[in-house]
C-alpha cells in the first residue's frame, strides 16, 4: 500500500514539474501600460518589455517550445500574439533603438498556429519617428517565414500564409504604403520593398515554387501581381510617381518583369497556360502596354521610350 502512495505521488510531482516549464518575464517602466500573458504547454517561452506609456501587450501561448519577444518602446503601441503548435517564433520591435515617445500608436498582431513558424516585425523609427503603423502576419502550416520592416507613419502590412516553406520579406519607408501579400500552399516567394509614399501592393500567391518581387521608389505607384500556377515568376521594378502595374499568371513555368522608369506609365501582362515569357520596359511618361499569352512556349519583348506610346501583343496557340 506504501508502494501504490509513493507512486501516485511521484506522479503528481511530476506533473507539477511539467506544467511549470513555461517562461514568462514582464519588464514595464512607465505609465498604464498593460500586459497579459497566458502560457499552456511546456518549454514555451516569453519576454515582454515596454517602455513608455499605455502601451498594451496581449501574449497566448499553447503548445510546445514557442517563443515570443515584444519590446514596445514609446507610446500607446499594441501587440498581439498567439502562438499555437509548437517550435514557433515571433518577435515584434515598436520604437526599438530611438528615444522614448518618439514612435506612437503602432499595431503589430502575429498569429501562429502549427510548427516552426517565423514572424518578425520592426516598427522603428527615422528622424522625425514612427507613429500609427500596422502590421499583420497570419501563419497556418508549417515552417512559414515573414518579416516586416516599417520606418514612417501610417504604413499598413499583411502577410498571410497557410502551407508550408513559404516566405514573405516586406520593407516599407515613408508614409502610407500599403502591402498585401498572401501565400497558399508552399514553397512561394514574395519580397515587397516601398520607398516613398502612398505607394500599394497586392501579391496573391496559390501554388508551389511561384516567386515575385516587387520594388517601388516613388509615390503613389501600384502593382498586383496574382500568381496561382507553379514555377511562376514575376518581377515588377517601379521608379517614379503614378504607375500602375498588373501581372496575372496562371498555369505553370512563367515569367514576367515589368520595369517602368518615369510617371503615369501602365503595365498589363496576363500569362495562362504553360512556359510564357514577357518583358516590358517603359522609360518616360504615359506609356501603356498590354501583353496577353495564351496556351504555350510565347515569348514578348515590349521596349517603350519617350511618352504617350501604346502597345498591344496578343499571342495564342
């Protein structure tokens, strides 16, 4: 009967001791600021820390060895975390690196659920500092990579990914740029670089092994680029003010660069079937160019220089 007690308590301690190997740690120095930690599992781990005042962190942890680092440093900054599965990482930096008070009301959510799921947003600031950002990452499946760089005011970011192997790079400087990008199924490529204003981007990838890079420098440009195929890849280079591109690929084994230099200029290339390749280059003001392949093996090459010049290719089977 000794025996039979010893057990049942070796037993009971040991679970004691398994639910206890969660680490939290909490370093607030200001006023109002509010942090709720909710940890279930073992091995999970989170370190917040806020600086400044009313800053709020919300942190929700289930599972196993999950990670999560939240550093706030200004004012009424918001982070939001939820990590379910286990072996996911996630770390938010709002003002970190610059005074105090200087980067305000920034919103970063990350939300994790499977296994070794990476997330990472910077909110930091330039010379003047940044305030009212938002940032959004949405991680399902497995080892999904995202990162966020806003440097500025009133940017806005998403990044969604359900799958696997799937990677998402997104920098954004200035004011008021907004970056979609959604990844499905795996191993897809997306880097989105805004430098400027009011600048926009939607990258909609379904499929395996489908790359796009985008890069703006200037204001108010916009590119789309929806790639549901596979081995598809798109590069859309934007240097200037009010360009617009759009990219749709469907099928498999595209590829597609569009580079305008200059304002005004319009991009519209539509790849469906297998094989397509497509460049366009607009150099100067108001140029326009439609490119539409259909079936397989077509290749385009458009080259527009001055301004105002049009140009229409359609190549079927």
């Amino acid at each position: 009967m000794k025996k039979v007690i010893f057990s049942a308590a070796a037993l009971i301690c040991g679970a004691v001791m398994f639910a206890q190997s969660n680490n939290s740690k909490v370093d607030q120095v200001g006023s109002g600021n509010d942090s709720e930690v909710s940890q279930t599992g073992m091995t999970n781990i989170s370190d917040v820390d806020q600086w400044g005042d009313s800053n709020v962190s919300d942190v929700m942890q289930d599972g196993v060895a999950n990670n999560s680092d939240v550093d706030s440093l200004g004012d009424e900054n918001e982070t939001f975390i939820s990590q379910i599965g286990s072996s996911n990482y996630a770390e938010v930096h709002q003002g970190y690196g610059t005074g105090a008070g200087e980067n305000d009301g920034n919103e970063a959510t990350v939300a994790q659920d499977g296994v070794s799921n990476w997330g990472y947003i910077d909110q930091y600031g330039d010379s003047e500092g940044s305030d009212d950002n938002a940032s959004t990452m949405r991680q399902e499946g497995n080892s999904n990579y995202a990162y966020n760089a806003q440097v500025g005011d009133n940017n806005i970011s998403g990044v969604y990914q359900n799958g696997f192997y799937n990677d998402a790079y997104v920098s954004q400087v200035g004011d008021t740029n907004v970056s979609n990008v959604w990844q499905t199924i795996g191993d897809n490529s997306s880097v989105v670089r805004q430098d400027g204003d009011n600048n926009q981007v939607l990258n909609d990838q379904m499929g395996f092994f489908n790359k796009s890079d985008v890069d703006q420098y200037g204001n108010r440009n916009a590119a789309e680029v929806i790639q549901y195929s596979d081995n598809s890849e798109s590069n859309v280079d934007q240097d200037g003010d009010d360009n617009d591109a759009y990219t749709f690929q469907f099928g498999s084994l595209h590829l597609s660069n569009v580079t305008q230099e200059g304002d005004l200029n319009d991009s519209d290339v539509f790849q469906d079937g297998v094989d397509h390749l497509s460049n366009v280059m607009q150099v100067g003001d108001e140029n326009e160019s439609y490119v539409g392949q259909y079936g397989n093996t077509h290749i385009s090459n458009v080259a527009q220089t001055g301004n105002s010049n049009v140009s229409s290719v359609m190549q079927n089977d």
